[in-house]
C-alpha cells in the first residue's frame, strides 16, 4: 500500500522571464531534488498550478516524472476551479504513472458542503481505487474550510489522505485523532511546525523551504525518526529562523525562487503577477542566510 513518507517539498514551476514554461530549469530542478527529498508535490500553490493552463500542468507533470526516473514519488496537485478540469487533470495523472494526486477545494466561489462532495467524489470515480487521491485542506487559498463531517464521509469513499495547510496545530491534531488510522494520511503542509506534529502522528511533511535547502528538511526529518527530539527541536528552530528570512521577498514563494538562484542551482521566474524578488531584495536574503550559515 502506497503512503507518503518524508520530505516531499511543493515544487516551484521554473518560468522565463516572458512567463513561458522554462523546462529546461524544470528538469535541472526535480535532478537536484529527487537524489534529496522523498517525493515531489508539484503543480500545487508554490507551483503556480493555478496559473496554468490544463495542458501547461499536463507537461509539468510528464516532465517532473520523466526525469525523476522512478526516484522519488509523484504526487500532482490537480486542483482547479472546475470539476470538469480537475478530473482531466486527475486522470492525466494516473495515465502517465505518477503515484497520486491531490485537489485544493475548487477556489474563487465559496462553495457549500455538497458541491465540495461532489467534486472529490468525482475525482475518486475517475481513476482507479487504488490511485491514492488526497484532499488538500488550504482555506486561505479556497477561500472555506471543508467540514470534518465532508473529510469523514470522503475517507469512507476511498479518500487516501488529508494535505493539512491550515497552519493550525490544534486542526492537526483534531485530523489525526478524528481521521488518522486505517491506511489514512494526514500529511503537514508546512515546515514550521514538523516536531509537534510528529509527536502527533505524522509521517510526512511538504516544506517548501526544501525547494532550495532539502538537507536542512531532511535533517530535521531524520532526527524525528531517530528519536532525537531535542536535535529535532534545534533543527525546528533553525527552520523557522530561515523561514523569517523568506519573507524578505514579500513571500515564502518567491523567496524559493530567489533562493535557488542565490544557491546557484536553478535562475527562473515565478508567472506574472508575481513580480520576482529585486537584487536588493536577494542581497538582503543572501547576507542574512550568510550570517545564519546556511551559505
């Protein structure tokens, strides 16, 4: 039975600087990632999944997966304001052999509780039963919070897990205690609180700080399973004082781009509207991961 384990960061979508799919950068970065990470979670909110078109998602996919070369897993963020699209998504997903997907609740209107079921139940119905298929539970972004009566009742259909994004260490635990067991994943969408959930059960986490500093995450990850918690707890720390620093560029998301660049591993452009972090922006990034050694 297939469960995410690890670090599994949510992977930038290199772009140039017309906003065009930069492959090339795409592929330089899953071969960076894939000999130092878990999985990849692409297509999702530091992917700009929802700035691209279904056929642009279709090519991210098949690239990541090609040059991952059956590494690491892949998990594709299928989300889209239609149901419509995100089974097409979805089944793209499984046809090419990626190892499962995952759908932000359908973003923009506010959506009641049965419109919500509808459009994951329509999702499970699309592929295979045991393609894992995975909520990913991001209020800010779907503008709602999704009933844990909904999650409930789509575990009993086939719902393989739970991505929780809400930053909330008591929506966590109430997952895990309402939902975790049984084969069912409740997987942290965040670094920044990695050691209090897996005190609480967790096996997985998608940081997106492991975009540009994977062994950081990595390391964190490792001393969790080695029974380290006060290693962990110093490692958790350090994290979040480099989180501190992302917002330098004004997000957590472009600061990964700016990051990957100041590490020289990958220079692209997150898609316009997002306007890329500026050199002073990066000198700031760059002296302040400096003087916290991360350089």
């Amino acid at each position: 039975m297939f469960n995410l384990k690890g670090v599994v960061p949510p992977m930038i979508t290199p772009f140039d600087q017309d906003g065009e799919l930069d492959l090339a950068q795409l592929e330089v970065l899953v071969d960076f990632l894939k000999d130092r990470v878990d999985g990849l979670f692409i297509c999702g909110s530091y992917g700009c999944g929802a700035m691209m078109s279904v056929a642009e998602r279709k090519t991210v996919a098949e690239v990541c997966l090609r040059t991952a070369k059956g590494k690491v897993p892949i998990i594709v963020q299928t989300g889209t304001t239609t149901t419509r699209d995100t089974v097409e998504l979805t089944r793209h997903a499984q046809e090419i052999g990626c190892q499962g997907a995952a759908a932000v609740g359908p973003y923009y209107f506010h959506h009641q509780s049965d419109s919500v079921l509808g459009f994951y139940r329509a999702m499970l119905k699309a592929v295979e039963p045991d393609f894992p298929i995975y909520l990913y539970d991001n209020p800010t972004f779907s503008g709602y919070s999704i009933a844990l009566d909904v999650l409930k009742q789509l575990k009993e259909e086939g719902l393989k897990g739970v991505k929780d994004a809400t930053f909330d260490i008591l929506t966590f635990a109430k997952y895990q205690r309402e939902l975790g067991g049984d084969g069912f994943e409740v997987i942290l969408g965040t670094e920044a609180m990695w050691l209090p959930a897996f005190c609480l059960g967790a096996e997985a986490f998608i940081p997106g700080l492991a975009n540009a500093f994977p062994e950081i995450c990595g390391q964190m990850f490792r001393q969790s399973q080695e029974g380290d918690l006060a290693g962990c707890r110093e490692t958790q720390f350090r994290i979040n004082k480099v989180r501190d620093i992302m917002y330098l560029a004004r997000s957590t998301q472009l600061a990964v781009y700016a990051m990957l660049d100041i590490r020289g591993i990958v220079t692209a452009f997150p898609r316009a509207p997002f306007i890329p972090a500026t050199e002073a922006e990066k000198d700031k990034i760059r002296r302040a991961l400096t003087e916290l050694e991360m350089l």
